[in-house]
C-alpha cells in the first residue's frame, strides 16, 4: 500500500481535515476526492499555494512556526502533517497544537536511523545527503533530525498516544525488512495520534 | 422597469470594452434605515460577454471613492480604477468573464445620490439623501442582477468596502453567487478607522462652503474641506515605507539648505496637495460623508449576537480572503479574521497574504502575487462553471 492509502484509512469520510504543510495540494485533493472530507491546507510556499488554488483546494498562507493558536480546541477531526515536522522550529510544541486542535494527528517523517543515512555518518564520517533527503547539511530545511524511536520517546513525555504506526521502507519492504527492524530499515514512518 | 438602454444588447453575444449604460429602476427600494427610494439610478460599465447560459458574470463592486469604470479607457482616453485587473487575458479575463461594474446609489458618479435630483422636490438632494447600509448596495445591486436577467455571479469581487459588499453577498444572498472574493476588507471597522472617518467628516463639515450640506443650492462645493478629507484618507491608505521610497525628504520647491526655509516644499507636500485637490474636482462632498457613514456602520456579525460564524452559516460559496502586508487600515488581521470565520463556520476559503510595502492602496496596484492567486482562483471557478472536475 502507498503512503496515501495509508493515511486515508485512518481518516473517516466526510469528516474535517486540517493538513498542516500541504505543499500545492496533491494529497489533500486525492483525501477529498476519495473521502468527501472537508479538508483546509496551510502553507506558506507562494508558488504552492497558487497550486492548490488552481486545484480549488482550500488553502490558507500561515506560518506553523508562527502558531495555530487562531484555529480552535476540537475544530478538526484530523490534522495531518507529512514529511514537516523535521522542518519546524519547535517541532513538540506545534505535536500538542495539532492534538488541541484535533482528535486525531497523523503524521509522516523520514526516518534518520535509516540504515542509508547510519551507513553514511558512518563511513564516510559525512551528514548524510540521500535520494529522500537530498539537501547539504547547510541548505536543509530540515533542521532536526530523529529517528521513529527518539519520536516514540517524545510521545511518552508529552502524554500522547500512538494508536496506530506503518513503516514504509525502499526496495527493503519488499522483503518485510522494515517490518521487522523498522528503525534500520523503515524510510518514512506514519504515526496516528491522539491525546 | 424602465430601460434607458437598449435591452437586446444583454441578450446574445453582447462583446465591448468599457460599455457605459444606464437603468433607472421604477420598483422601490427599502433601504435599512426604512426609508423607500421609490425610483433609482445606476450607471454600469460591462466588459467582455455574457455567455448564453448566463453563468459567466462577475460583480466587481467599488470602493469608498470608486465608481463605474473600472477598467478599459472612457471617453476621456482614462484607464478604469482596476484597469490592471480586468480586461482581456487579465486576472478577471473578460475573454470568459462578463464583468459588471455599477456605481453605486449614493456615489456621485452619475448613479442616484445627494448629488441627483429628488423628483419629489425638483432639487438636489444633498444632505438629505437617505443614510445608507452595505446591505442598501446590495440591494441595488440585485435590481441590476435581475435587469440583466443574470440568476447568479460567478463572482462578486471587492476591496476594502467592496470586499464587505462581497460578505453582505455571500450572507445575505447564498444562493446568487458561487464565489467571493475579499480583498482588505473587515468584518467591521476599529476605532481607529472610525476616528479617522470622523476627521475627513469634520474637515468636510467645517468648510464655510459646506452650507450644512446644502451647498450645491448656493451653486458652490466645499473643495477646502474636501481636499483636507481625502489627504487625511490618501495617508492612511499608505505605508510609511512606500511613502518614504517614493519621496524621501525630496524638496520640491525652494532650498534646504539656505537660511530661509519658508520657500521649501516638499515632494510629499506638493503630492498630497495634487491628491487632494484633484479629489475635490471630482467627487461629492455629501456622498463623502454618506459612505465614510455606511464603513462605519458596517458590521457583518452585528444581526448574528456578534458571531461571524454564525453570519456566514448560510452561505455557500468559495471564499478567497486576500490581505496585504502592509494595510494598517484593514491589516492582515482583519481578513485573519473574516478566514478563520469561515473555516470554523467549515466553508470553502483560501486565503491570502501579499507581501507589498504599498499599504490599503496595495488593492488597487499590480502585484505578481497578488494577480497570480486572482488568476488562479477564478480559474477554479470557471472550471467548476464548465462542470469539470473540481
């Protein structure tokens, strides 16, 4: 199964769904499309934006590092966040906004303890630039680095509860490799959350 | 309903730039404050064509000082206040839109105001015209809707008062448009913004050719007053920044460096005064109070215990919220608002906030951004008209 039918399994229909970060608006179409949901974008990438407009997805300019103390306690069944949270500047704070926010938070990440990325730390004593996280250490935009596991410990401090989780590796899922020792061999981990 | 313009020409395959019309509507009008214009006039330029299915208009409704012309040159070679906008190939693309601009009752630009004559006393009405509501221009508005036979706009397009008029639309007029598009706009003015209405007012007021308003009876206007009002306005709508990167401290006339200063005018000076006068030449002082009045008035939640949620239950349309950076008189906070509203109240809304250092004004002038999220949204929406796949 591919990411977005992973996700839109947790997600009912017809329900009210936030994405945080939702690029021009791909996903969020395709979750519409198939689910009927009510479904808001946020973004602050100009040329993005105008993609989802395009598409007629709603979509609204606001900063995640600025706050999302203007949207209300429980005004969304889902708030989602794909391959963001790397990105934010206080990634467990805006965790707890999506869980005020909604009653449920599913989120994607790469996951850093990917054996790529270990291997390549490792060897060539260098941060490691791969196909899925392809910027120099200097240009990222992704400004943490965790692993599912440092991501599972933060949950426990911060109370929140991990309902559901999928790993979604490269050519190693073929084998259920990632299954098996997802930390060394799941790229992109999925977390449904809730509070 | 008398048409002093021919009808057929609404009917088929009508295509111009810049038409000017009129209509004078013989049906009453109950406006908010109960009183009843029992005839009125609006002027209205139409751009492009209307499509047989009659889908494809769109409302552009004016501002505070605005009028009819809105885009393409008048008969004076004069570009419209949106020129940059609308037109063919332009954001609002009068090659798939029909594009409807009206002045509106109480303005001064031919449509019925304190500056027409009241039949009933063979005068100007001057001081005496009606206070008007947003919700009076929406009214009228939907007179000339059904003049032109049109059931629902594709679009109703405003900035600052003409964004209100584009909420009033989608409150109180669901079912006859499929999008709004707000831009600078509020759900009701601040203090602030009131404060600085009351000035202009009182400049105006204060003009000894004012005559309480009566002044067009005494064949004078109040140009002092007037030109007073709209500097103050002029400076509001602008940013400190865009003033500063376009005159500085440039000296226009005389010599900062000599001993006698009294002969030095700045750039800015010489501007705001241009502004001012050439405002004073154009436009009505009695309308200026009236539509200063109809801003502060305005206060979309106020019939809804103060709930915008709650005024927008009914509506139905895809909303797009446009804010500019630098707008401290309606602020990005203001349409933060009018946007979180909506997607609590769960409608369809986008919003956006350009980032220009050109103040209010930012609505009127071009911008890449600005145009290119117009553009975008009005192509949903003419795809959503042709029933493709939204």
């Amino acid at each position: 199964m591919n990411i977005t039918a992973l996700i839109s399994n947790w997600i009912e229909s017809k329900s009210r769904l936030l994405d945080l970060g939702c690029g021009d608006g791909s996903l969020l179409k395709t979750l519409i499309d198939q689910l009927q949901v009510r479904g808001y974008g946020l973004e602050i990438d100009p040329v993005s934006i105008n993609n989802c407009i395009r598409k007629g997805i709603n979509v609204i300019e606001q900063d995640l590092n600025s706050g999302l103390t203007n949207l209300n306690d429980g005004s969304f069944d889902t708030v989602l966040m794909t391959q963001t949270l790397q990105s934010l500047r206080y990634p467990h704070l805006v965790l707890d906004e999506m869980l005020r926010i909604g009653d449920q938070a599913i989120i994607t990440f790469p996951n850093f303890g990917h054996w790529r990325t270990r291997a390549s730390l490792l060897f060539n004593g260098r941060m490691p630039v791969t196909k899925q996280l392809s910027y120099q250490w200097y240009d990222t935009p992704n400004i943490h680095f965790f692993t599912y596991k440092d991501f599972e410990t933060l949950c426990v401090e911060r109370q929140i509860k991990i309902v559901g989780r999928v790993f979604v590796g490269g050519y190693s899922s073929t084998l259920g490799m990632d299954r098996v020792w997802p930390n060394l061999f799941a790229q992109t981990a999925i977390y449904r959350l809730r509070k | 309903m008398q048409n002093e313009m021919n009808e057929k020409s609404f009917n088929d395959g009508l295509h111009a730039d810049a038409l000017t019309h009129e209509v004078t509507f013989e049906d009453p009008l109950t406006l908010a404050c109960g009183l009843i214009l029992p005839t009125h006039k609006l002027v209205f330029e139409t751009y492009g064509t209307l499509n047989k299915g009659r889908n494809n208009a769109i409302l552009i409704c004016h501002a505070l000082s605005g009028n009819q012309h809105a885009a393409g040159l008048n008969t004076e070679g004069r570009p419209g206040w949106w020129d940059h906008y609308i037109g063919p190939d332009k954001p609002i693309d009068t090659n798939k839109f029909f594009v409807v601009c009206p002045n509106n009752i109480g303005s001064c630009f031919g449509s019925t105001g304190p500056n027409t004559i009241n039949e009933d006393t063979d005068k100007s009405w001057g001081p005496d015209f009606p206070p008007l509501e947003v919700s009076d221009w929406v009214n009228s508005q939907v007179f000339l809707m059904e003049y032109l036979k049109i059931k629902c706009w594709s679009a109703v397009i405003g900035g600052s008062l003409g964004g209100m008029q584009a909420m009033h639309w989608a409150v109180s007029h669901s079912n006859r448009l499929k999008s709004a598009v707000v831009i600078a706009a509020s759900l009701k003015l601040s203090a602030q913004n009131i404060a600085f209405n009351e000035v202009a007012r009182r400049a105006i007021m204060s003009d000894p050719d004012f005559h309480d308003g009566a002044y067009l009876d005494q064949d004078i206007t109040p140009k002092q007053g007037l030109a007073l009002a709209r500097m103050i306005g002029h400076l509001t709508y602008l940013s400190d920044s865009a003033l500063g990167r376009k005159f500085g401290r440039l000296v226009r006339n005389g010599d900062l460096d000599a001993a006698e200063k009294a002969l030095v005018e700045f750039e800015i000076s010489s501007y705001l005064n241009y502004q001012g006068d050439k405002f004073a030449d154009n436009f009505d002082a009695n309308s200026y109070i009236l539509i200063t009045k109809m801003l502060d008035y305005f206060d979309l939640a106020q019939s809804f215990n103060d709930e915008a949620v709650d005024a927008f239950s009914k509506s139905s349309c895809n909303f797009l919220i446009v804010s500019f950076s630098s707008d401290w008189r309606f602020s990005p906070q203001c349409s933060k608002e009018i946007t979180d509203a909506l997607i609590e109240a769960n409608k369809n809304v986008s919003y956006l906030q350009i980032d220009s250092d050109q103040g209010h004004d930012a609505f009127l002038l071009p911008n890449r951004r600005y145009e290119d999220g117009l553009r975008a949204f009005l192509f949903a929406t003419s795809n959503h008209l042709n029933g493709a796949v939204k």
